[in-house]
C-alpha cells in the first residue's frame, strides 16, 4: 500500500513538473512571438530586447521608461534629460549602453553640454567612473601634441570659468599633468569613455597588439559627445544579469508580473538547421523559388527603407515646424506642374517641369525622382534656402514629401543656367550677352549671395556645389544660386567642419576636399569653388584637371595666370575697350586670389565683394594658386 501511495505521489509530482515546464514553455514562446529581438540596421545596429522593447511592440515587451524607436538605421533612445539620442551599442550582460545626444553632437563642443548636465533618472546613470577614466583638459592655444597614446584633441569649446576661447583635450587619468604646456588646465576629472565590451568587461586594449583602444574610443567623445550609461531597475535588473551570465536571454510574464530567464539556444538551433535544409533543397530542386523569395525579399527591403527615410524626412518636417514653405499635397503638385507636361531640365536628381501656382505666378517643379543619400539632398533644400530670403539666392515657394514622392517647387528662371551661356557653341551670342560689364555684374551677384549664406544667416551654410550650372538666370539676367542639395549647416563661428566623403563636382572641389594635407574644410572651400566659375566665365572655356596626362589644353588656371603676368589679353573672341580689358583682368585677379590651394590664403566673400565693387584698381598678383605643368598654348 506505501509503495502504491509512493508511486501515485511521484506520478503526481511528475504530472506537475512536466506541467509546469509545459506552462513555461508556452509563455517563453508566447513572449517570443509577441516580444520578438530586433536590429533597426539589420546587418549591425544594437540588438533590441526584453529589458528594452521596440516603440511598435506592446508595453509588456519592455520595463517602463526603456523604449527604443528606429529613425532609419539609426536606434534612438528618448532620454528624459538628454533629449533624443543615438544608441550605438548595447551591452546586457553589463548593463551599459553607449549613446550620443543628437542635440549636442550638432554643436561644436558636445562635451561641454554634457559634463554640466546632471544625467541620472529613475532608470538610467553616468556610468560609474574608476581609475581608467579620462581628464578633460583645457588650454588657451592648441598647444598640446596629440600624436601620443593617451590624448585626444582639441575641440574648440569656451571656458566654463570665464568663457574665454579654449582648446579641449581627453588626456588619459595615468597621463603626468605635470608635462602640460602652460596655459592648461583641468576643467573636468573622470570622463567616462565609452568603450566596447566582451564578457569580461570593456575592452582596453586591441587583442592581438594589447595596444590602448583609448585614442579611438575617446575620440567619439570629444567630437560627438558619446558617452556610457547604466540601466537600474530593482524588480528585474538582477534576474536578468543572471540570466545573461549564464549565456541566457531574459523575458519577461505578464501573468506573473516578473523577469525570467529563457532556456538555452530556444528555438534557435531548430531553426538554424531547418534554414539549412531547406536553403539546401531549395537550391537544389528549384531555381523559381530563389528567384520569387529573391524579389519579395528585394521589394520587402526597399519598402522598409522607403518607410525609414519618409520617417527621417517627416521627422524633420516635423522639427522646421510652421517656419517651412508651403507644403503641397502631391496631387496638388501635378496640377501645379500641369501633370508633368513641359518638361524644361534634366539631372542626376530627376526632372524639372514647368508650372504655376494658383496665383498665377510661374514656378519651376523639381521631382526628386533619383534622390540619393537617405533623404538628405530633400532635407538640406528645405532646411537651408527654405529659411532664408535674399536677391541672389533661388526662393524656395514650396515642397511636397508623400511616401516616396518628394518635389522642390522654386521661383521660375526664365533664362536657365549661366553654364549655357558660358559654354555656348554659338560664340556670338556669347559675346552679345557675356560682355565684361554683365560678367562683373554676375560675379558681384553670385559673391553677395554666397557671402549671405556664409555671413547672413543664423547658421552658416556651406553650399559645396558652386559651378555655373547652378546658377540660374532672371528675366533681367541676375544670378541665383541654387541646388543646396549637397549643402551643409555650422554654427557661424566653427571654423572647420568635417565631411564623410568628397562633395561637388569634378573641376570646382577645393583640394582640400579630397586631402587633408591642404588644410581644414571650410567656407574657404565654396570660395575655391567661386574663383574656378569666374575663370571659366571671363575665358568661356571649362577648366581641366592638372593631373590629367596628355591633354590637349593646358590647365585653365595656368594659361590665366601666365597671361596676367605677361600684361596680355584674356578675351580673345572679341574686341573689347582699354576700360573692359582691365576690368577683365581684375577679375581675373580676383579668381586667382579666390583658388589658391592653401584655404588660408583665399579671401573671405566679404574681402571678394569689396574687392569686386571698390577696390579692384589696388589687387595685387596673387602666388601661382595651382600645380606647375609645362608649358602649353590655350588653343
């Protein structure tokens, strides 16, 4: 009878445990389907899970206050203090997560916001900060070598004590302060660096090498404000930094309001093999089915990152506000464009059509058909010509962003670019129209629209594409700069900004676009751009690249230059006065000035207008502004 009763128990404790690890097994599956991972860039970004959960999961996915959202590739973190911020990299295991706040990145000093800001909430904290921290060093000139492992620098920042100009520096805790320059200080100790990590903690040090990761890691902090934080929550920090010790991802249940740890290699191993298997057996039994999933899988993923870039886009939109132009609904754009019938331009960026608003005021409609770079080039237009009103600069009357629709719709310009002018193959109407007295009205025009952009505005705007075929013509032939699409925005006292890849066009980019070796990019670098127009204006030719071989012409600089010195005509098409034969050349002066290869030896816009209006008799000859070649005839 014991040994019945015994039996029955053990059966009965079997009957519980199997079901109580069925009832788990459910939930763990129920939190899996409903509470899924995910990476908003799917090849690398930060992987999103339980405690964070994505903005479009359910709130059970996730522990109060700590929701992610996507904004394209990019996975945003909505810090209460912090604003909205970049996470770059998440560590569970650790609970640490390396983020980059958007508002302070943008400015030129993005640590000095971020020391002074208290950064703890209920659930997030600076990291706590240990010996192998960084000093935040400040000085009065850029005076510090930083060709040494442990520091990194300099950012221009102002002083916290007296808000005088300085340069930072991130010198690593075990560098000796007492090697600093005069002039230093130390405005701030124990700058937490946001290093990666590995399952023993942050890696310091490259693997192979053991070479200090400091340079690299503390460099997103000075120049991006990127720092570490914490996360705490006493009702479930601890359960799931067990789990992620024991190589176990955490979940959470509803049911029983607490965090739990999922069981090892859940579904994955099933599902790796079955891919295998049947990727295996499709590839052998049937071409079709690659080529169908291929172009659903093609169509799914251009669709998403449509959608990525209409949110970044709106996003946008959403920040400008009131403060844009009109934005028009695309079937109001097609009865403005008059269903796309009159077709005037043509581009790498789409088409251009002729229109007219409701107020019968004529307009050009561009269809960003071809737009590149994520949305940017439509960003950049409403962001920079969008805000601001000036006689040499296109107007902006109104925009349309719908799905992937996107159009620009501007002030029509009647008699097209200068470029068609200038390269004419028709030389008398060149010589009709471009005549030295119209040149230097175009060159003043152009010069006092770009010195508005980079002197006249809340923000300086750097345009990176100035070249005749961006100059539009007026009825009474004044010019217009226009296409901000490559443009970039700066705080009007940063002298130095910085590029992720070469922008412009072949022919006018500033040497020191393609190589730092020449200096810093900078406005100076649209002023190159200005000098290189103006030449190709007074001789009508295009300018050639110095580094190609073999060419017939001779590099268009060079032929200037050498006649300029020898006191001989540039314009040999036409017979022009004494009077317009010097204006001639002081403009050629002036464009001379403008594309010397080292930035700090071009004029600012202001010294180029001034120079073009009231002081062009006094120029004198700049240095050769270019490489010497042999020498050659302009044919």
């Amino acid at each position: 009878m014991d040994l019945h009763k015994f039996l029955l128990s053990a059966l009965l404790l079997s009957l519980l445990n199997y079901a109580s690890s069925a009832a788990k097994s459910w939930e763990e599956e129920d939190f899996l389907k409903t509470c899924p991972s995910h990476r908003c860039n799917k090849h690398h970004g930060p992987e999103i899970r339980f405690p964070f959960r994505l903005s479009t999961h359910p709130r059970s996915c996730g522990a109060p206050g700590m929701q992610l959202s996507c904004s394209g590739h990019h996975t945003i973190l909505d810090h209460p203090i912090l604003g909205s911020c970049k996470v770059t990299a998440i560590y569970y295991k650790h609970l640490v997560m390396n983020v980059i706040p958007l508002v302070y990145s943008s400015s030129s000093c993005p640590l000095q916001k971020l020391i002074s800001t208290n950064q703890s909430t209920d659930v997030y904290r600076p990291i706590q900060r240990g010996s192998d921290d960084s000093v935040l060093v400040g000085c009065s000139i850029d005076s510090i070598a930083t060709n040494q492992e442990g520091i990194v620098g300099p950012s221009s920042c102002l002083s916290l004590s007296n808000n005088a100009s300085q340069f930072w520096y991130l010198v690593l805790s075990q560098t000796d302060m007492s090697t600093l320059p005069l002039g230093c200080e130390v405005v701030a100790k124990s700058i937490p660096i946001p290093y990666t990590y590995d399952k023993n903690g942050p890696q310091k040090f490259q693997t192979f090498f053991g070479k200090p990761l400091f340079k690299d890691r503390a460099k997103g902090a000075i120049d991006l404000g990127e720092t570490p934080l914490n996360w705490s929550l006493s009702s479930i920090t601890s359960i799931c930094q067990r789990c992620e010790q024991e190589g176990r991802h955490c979940g959470f249940s509803s049911d029983h309001g607490q965090a739990f740890c999922q069981h090892h290699g859940s579904n994955v191993k099933l599902i790796a093999v079955t891919t295998w298997v049947a990727t295996f057996i499709v590839l052998v039994t049937t071409a079709l089915y690659i080529v169908v999933v291929t172009t659903a899988l093609y169509l799914l993923l251009k669709k998403r990152y449509n959608e990525a870039i209409h949110l970044k886009v709106e996003m946008f939109l959403k920040t400008y506000g009131t403060s844009k132009p009109t934005r028009y609904t695309f079937s109001e754009v097609k009865k403005i464009a008059r269903r796309f019938k009159e077709k005037v331009g043509q581009g790498g960026f789409g088409s251009v059509y002729k229109g007219q608003l409701p107020n019968g005021v004529p307009v050009a409609v561009k269809m960003l058909e071809n737009s590149t770079g994520e949305g940017e080039d439509f960003i950049n237009e409403v962001a920079t010509i969008g805000q601001i009103h000036h006689a040499n600069i296109v107007r902006l009357l109104g925009f349309c962003s719908e799905g992937t629709r996107r159009a620009l719709i501007y002030e029509f310009m009647p008699n097209e670019s200068l470029e068609r002018y200038i390269f004419l193959q028709d030389s008398s109407i060149f010589q009709e129209l471009l005549v030295p007295h119209k040149m230097l009205q175009i060159a003043k025009g152009i010069a006092r629209g770009m010195e508005y952009l980079h002197q006249g505005c809340n923000q300086r705007i750097l345009h990176f594409d100035i070249k005749p075929h961006n100059i539009l013509l007026d009825y009474s032939f004044n010019p217009k700069i226009s296409d901000f699409g490559l443009a970039k925005m700066c705080a009007r006292d940063q002298s130095i900004v910085t590029l992720t890849a070469a922008r412009g066009t072949m022919g006018y980019i500033a040497p020191e676009i393609y190589s730092r070796n020449f200096g810093g990019i900078s406005y100076k670098s649209d002023v190159y751009s200005f000098g290189m127009l103006v030449l190709e204006m007074l001789s009508g030719r295009r300018n050639s690249d110095p580094g190609i071989e073999n060419q017939n012409e001779v590099y268009l600089p060079q032929w200037i230059y050498e006649r300029v010195i020898a006191g001989q005509d540039l314009v040999l098409n036409r017979e022009i006065t004494k009077e317009e034969k010097e204006k001639v050349k002081q403009m050629a002066i002036v464009a001379l000035w403008c594309i010397q290869w080292n930035p700090k030896n071009r004029p600012s816009m202001t010294k180029v207008v001034n120079m073009l209006t009231g002081r062009l008799q006094n120029l004198h000859i700049p240095p050769k502004p270019y490489i010497w070649s042999e020498s050659h005839h302009m044919p």
